[in-house]
C-alpha cells in the first residue's frame, strides 16, 4: 500500500515522506501491541496516518454478505 500511495503522489510533484510498519498477517492489535508502530507514529510530526487492517480478515469477516 504505501508503494502505490507514492506512485500516485510523485506524479503530483509533492514531496512526500512515507513509511509504515508491517508484519505479514498481523492485524491492527497485534501491530498496536508491538512498540516499533507506536514509537514511529509518536516520534514523526505526521500530516496523516494511515491504519487499516490487513486484507483477509475484512473479506474473512463479511463473506458471508456475498
């Protein structure tokens, strides 16, 4: 995700600074729980943050609804 966000934004000539901390499968507690994500966000004077769940679980919570 944020590799796409850059794409999308070199194009507007901003310049931008982009990071994130991942874990593949982990979902948003498991990356709360780990100090490496609070610390990132406590330690950068942020415009936005960005948080969203991993993929699978959204579409592993409302399959039924398809």
């Amino acid at each position: 995700m944020p590799f796409i966000f850059q794409k999308m934004v070199e194009k507007s000539k901003r310049e931008i600074y982009i990071d994130s901390a991942t874990k593949p499968g982990a979902s948003l507690l498991e990356l709360y729980n780990e100090n490496e994500t609070l610390e990132k966000i406590k330690n950068e004077k942020w415009d936005y943050v960005v948080i969203h769940e991993r993929t699978i679980k959204a579409l592993q919570e409302n399959i039924a609804e398809f």
